[in-house]
C-alpha cells in the first residue's frame, strides 16, 4: 500500500508504536519507513533520542528510554512524519505538526482524520504553539479517544466538510 | 567593447551561489549572472523544508536557503560582481559570452566559466496538450509561491515524483483542490513521507495511470485519464474523467546544456541524469578546459548535491585560475564524502548508475 497508494498498513503502523504501557508519559511515533537520504529528527532531538548514523539514509529509531515527548521533532521533520503520543486514562493525547489555514484555536472540536483521510471521530484542541523556532509548522496538541490509538494521524476543520 | 573577467559564473541557483562562495573564499574574482531579478533559482519557490542533512540545510525551508545563500555572496562586495536580469545569450570559443543585461547587449571575455543553469521541464504528449491551464510544475509554483496567484480551483496533478508530490501539498495550502495525483509507473515515484502527507489530506495517488486527452473550448474543463497494464498499454474502458480547471505536469526535468553545446562540450544522453549531460571530470571541468558545469545543469538530482557540486567547483575553478583556497584539500575532501552520503540510499541509485555510464566516457581522470 505504501508504495502504490502513500499510506502504511496497519501492521506497519504498530511496528513504530512501542507497548502502550510505555506510552502513559508522552513518546514520539517516527513514522519513516523508507531509506531517504534525511536526519533532522536525529539531530534536532536534545536528548539524542533519535538514531540515524552516519549513513543519513538509514531509518530512524527511537530509544523510548530517552525519549520524553518534547516535540522537538514533530515540527524539525520536513516529512511531517512524527507525531508524540500520550495514553491517559479515558483519552489519548497526541501533538501533531499542523501547516493549513485556517489555524486551530484551543478549545475548538476538529475532526479527527486517519492515514487515508478518512473522518474517523473528534479531536479537542487543548493547545496551539506557533513560536518563531518552529519555522512556521504548528504544533497542535489534542485529545482523541481511546480506540483511536492506532488510527489517528491529522486533524481537519469542520468547515471542510 | 568586450569587458574583461577572469570567473564568470552563469546561474544564481543553489549550486552557483555555492560555487561563487567557494571563489570568494580562495580570493578569487567572480562575475555571477542570473537572468531572473532575484537570486536563488528553484530555491525561491519552494516553501517546504529541505530534506538532507543539516550540512545542506536540511529542515529549513527552500526559501530561507536561498537567503541564507545570497547573503553569503554578498558578504563578499569587492570579489563578487553580480548582474542580475542578465541572460547569458551565447557561449564562444575562447570563452567569449553575450549576455543581455536590462536592455543592453553585453560581451565578456572570460578565463574561466562555471554553467550552473539549472533544469527545464519535461513535456508530456497528449491530446490537447496546448490548452490553457495546462501547466508545468515550475509555473504552477512560481505563480503560488512567487506572485501569490492560485493557478486554478480544481487541479489534477500528473507525476507522482517528489515535485510532484510537493507541489501538490503546496496546492492544497493555497486552498485549491487537487483532485488526484496520477503516475503511470506502477509505484509511487518520490519519498512516501510526502505522499503519506497528501493522502492525509484525502488526495488520491492513483499508479499505472496516465492522462489521455484534455477536453474544453478556450481553456481545460476537463480530462481523461486511463490506467496502464505492466506492459505501459493503455487498458480499455479504464478512462475516467475528471472536471478540472487546471492540469498540473509534473514529470521530470532535463538539464540545461544548450550553452554548453554552443561551445562545443562533449554531451552525452544519459537518462538517470535526465537526458544530455556534460561530460565532466571529477573536478567537475568539461571537456573544454577552464569550462565548468555543475548542479542540475551537470544532472538532475537535489538541491543538496547541487549546493556541493558547487562549492567544488568553485574551488576548482579557482585553483585553475591560480588561486587556491587555504583548505582546499580538506574541502574537496569533505564535499566528496558529502556526496557520497547523500547518494548512498537506494534513492541514490539512480544517480549511481547514471554517474557510473558517464564515468565510462570521462576523460583526464
Ligand atoms: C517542487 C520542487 C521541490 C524540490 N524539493 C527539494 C528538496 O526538498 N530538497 C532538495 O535538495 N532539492 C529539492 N528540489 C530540487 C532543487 O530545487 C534543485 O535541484 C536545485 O535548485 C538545482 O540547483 P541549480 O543551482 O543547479 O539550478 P537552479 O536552481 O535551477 O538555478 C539555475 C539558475 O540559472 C539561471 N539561468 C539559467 N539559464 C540562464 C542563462 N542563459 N543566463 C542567465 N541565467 C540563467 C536561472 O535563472 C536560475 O536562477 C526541488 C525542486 C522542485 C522543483
Ligand atoms: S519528542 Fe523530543 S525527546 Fe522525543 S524524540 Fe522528539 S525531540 Fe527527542
Ligand atoms: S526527519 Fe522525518 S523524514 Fe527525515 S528521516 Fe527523520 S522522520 Fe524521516
């Protein structure tokens, strides 16, 4: 599928998720499948979470030991592939990059999309931060419910639809 | 008058920059030419984040590159003479150039030329294919990104390349509709990272398609595409139509030689460099001596590797013109390796192969 349509499997999905008990403090997802001569998620983690190596085509991997879900990465990526997940006790909370007019605002429901697209269910937007560091790609923390673990990627304004 | 310089750079793109940057810095004089008003070539429209590594600016937007760029050859007033909305007319032997300057005709006598002239577009042959609102990518982004205009409502893009894919998103953010993006080999062309960025969107990638013919009276109304079994033959009663405004072709570009070919270099058609390529030594020299090609004008490839083949270039240039930077072995080695990353994936294979048939006929190396 990624190769003919341009969205991962399911089962690829989960092979960059780390067991959910892992997840109640916030991690990154580093959704890279693909050997692309590319790094910044590894050189702008301060933490040094993220590994490529000297070869800059290898895929990343994440030490979730490192890890403590900054988000530095989700807006250092020019693949808009990371994401940082959180499961809390009735809600999963995620930060996504986000570069579309118009701009969420805290406190509005979105939809929330999947991998295809797809309107899947809501998303609350809890916190909206644009500062000059992030060059212009949002970052946009929000809550999703819980079966939405492995679905959700993106949000969409409701004026779309 | 004939006005006399000793480099003469001919293209302001990402690797020319780079290439007048390195002159500089060994001491020596640059003429840089450009034939657009502003600097930074492709560079200027793209307002997405570069990929690479942090060494070719990676993560930084295609446009804050170009203006990190142009500020580094400015840092060198006294070594570096730019003419801007310059167009380099012709090549002669002897390294003769006339260049049209505003709206005066110009000649220069050069020592030494560096042709870092970017790319042109492929076209794509279908019915109709003359119809306005049918455009090339490089069009569509420079109208976008560049005058803020949008190209249409109601787009479908053909070419699943990372131009492609890119321009695509861009087309989204400028609010405009894009309603499939076609691609007749069976997988998708450019980094899945950007087509998982489109899908998100809700824009179908559709494979082993291709656009039949286009429809309408004074301008596009509409398309038809068809898919394409393994053998590239068109599958009967697969056509779809799509209601669009403007078509978007995205499918490749050819390197700019025609001067190169003017003076007499040796070219040689390799397609994974995308067509007529220099024949060049590692030095990036042609067969002509004291004639240098690099970036997109030598193969088609990245902005990256055009920044690097630049910098290499430039110090070549120099050195051959007497002036030899203080580092220039550590340089050139450090700009080899740096190649050598970047096209050490199998993104890279390409090239790989390309370079490789074009090694076969190099010559003094
Ligand atoms: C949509 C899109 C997305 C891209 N994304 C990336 C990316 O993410 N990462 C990446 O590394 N690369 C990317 N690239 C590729 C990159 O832009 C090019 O590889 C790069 O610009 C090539 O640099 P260059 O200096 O060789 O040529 P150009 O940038 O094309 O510059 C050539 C210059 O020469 C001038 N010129 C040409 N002929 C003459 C003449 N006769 N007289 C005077 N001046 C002349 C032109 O005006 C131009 O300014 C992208 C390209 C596109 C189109
Ligand atoms: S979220 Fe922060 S700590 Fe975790 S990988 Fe990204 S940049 Fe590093
Ligand atoms: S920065 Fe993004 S696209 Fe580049 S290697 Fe890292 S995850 Fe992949």
């Amino acid at each position: 599928m990624l190769n003919q349509k341009g969205y991962p499997s399911p089962e690829q999905v989960k092979t960059k998720f780390p067991d959910v008990k892992i997840l109640v403090k916030p991690k990154a997802i580093v959704e890279c499948y693909e050997k692309i001569p590319c790094n910044p998620c590894s050189t702008s983690c301060p933490f040094k979470a993220i590994t490529i190596g000297e070869d800059i085509n290898n895929i990343p991997i994440v030490d979730f030991d490192k890890c403590t879900g900054c988000g530095i990465c989700v807006y250092s990526c020019p693949g808009l592939a990371i994401t940082v997940c959180e499961v809390l006790d009735d809600k999963i909370r995620f930060k996504i990059p986000y570069e579309f007019l118009p701009f969420p605002k805290q406190g509005e429901i979105w939809s929330a999309v999947n991998r295809k697209g797809e309107v899947i269910g809501e998303a609350y937007i809890e916190k909206v931060t644009l500062t000059p560091r992030q060059d212009k790609t949002q970052l946009v923390q929000v809550l999703v419910d819980k079966d939405l673990l492995y679905e959700f990627v993106t949000i969409r304004s409701k004026v779309y639809e | 008058m004939i006005l006399n310089r000793d480099l003469v750079i001919i293209g302001a793109g990402p690797s020319g920059l780079c290439a007048a940057k390195m002159a500089a810095e060994s001491g020596q004089k640059v003429l840089l030419i450009d034939r657009n008003p502003q600097l930074g070539g492709q560079l200027i429209k793209q307002t997405h984040m570069f990929f690479g590594s942090e060494k070719q600016y990676a993560k930084t937007r295609g446009i804050d590159i170009a203006k990190k760029l142009i500020d580094d050859v400015k840092n060198y007033p006294d070594l570096i003479e730019i003419w801007d909305n310059a167009t380099v007319l012709g090549l002669y032997p002897d390294k003769v150039l006339t260049v049209l300057l505003g709206e005066t005709y110009r000649k220069v006598q050069a020592q030494a030329i560096i042709v870092a002239t970017g790319a042109s577009e492929k076209v794509l042959a279908f019915e109709n294919n003359d119809l306005p609102g049918i455009y090339g990518a490089g069009a569509v982004q420079t109208l976008m990104n560049v005058y803020g205009v949008k190209p249409g409502e109601k787009i479908v893009m053909v070419g699943s390349g990372n131009i492609g894919l890119i321009v695509s998103y861009q087309l989204m953010q400028a609010g405009v509709k894009v309603l499939a993006v076609i691609e007749a080999a069976p997988v998708i062309g450019g980094y899945k990272v950007h087509a998982s960025k489109l899908q998100r969107l809700g824009v179908d990638i559709i494979t082993s398609c291709t656009i039949k013919k286009a429809l309408g009276q004074d301008k596009v109304e509409s398309i038809i595409t068809t898919r394409l079994n393994e053998k590239w033959e068109e599958i009967p009663g697969t056509e779809q139509e799509y209601d669009v405004d403007a078509v978007c072709i995205a499918v490749g570009l050819s390197p700019l030689t025609n001067l190169l070919a003017m003076l007499g270099c040796e070219l040689k058609y390799i397609s994974e460099l995308g067509g007529l390529v220099p024949v060049l030594t590692n030095d990036y020299e042609t067969t002509i001596e004291g004639v240098y090609a690099c970036g997109d004008a030598s193969s088609i490839e990245e902005a990256s590797s055009a920044m690097v083949e630049g910098y290499i270039a430039g110090l070549t240039a120099s050195k051959k013109l007497g002036k030899v930077h203080p580092d220039y072995d550590d340089l050139i080695l450090d700009f080899r390796k740096q190649l050598e990353v970047l096209r050490s994936g199998p993104f890279g294979e390409k090239i790989r192969k390309g370079l490789a048939k074009l090694e076969g006929v190099r010559v003094g190396c």
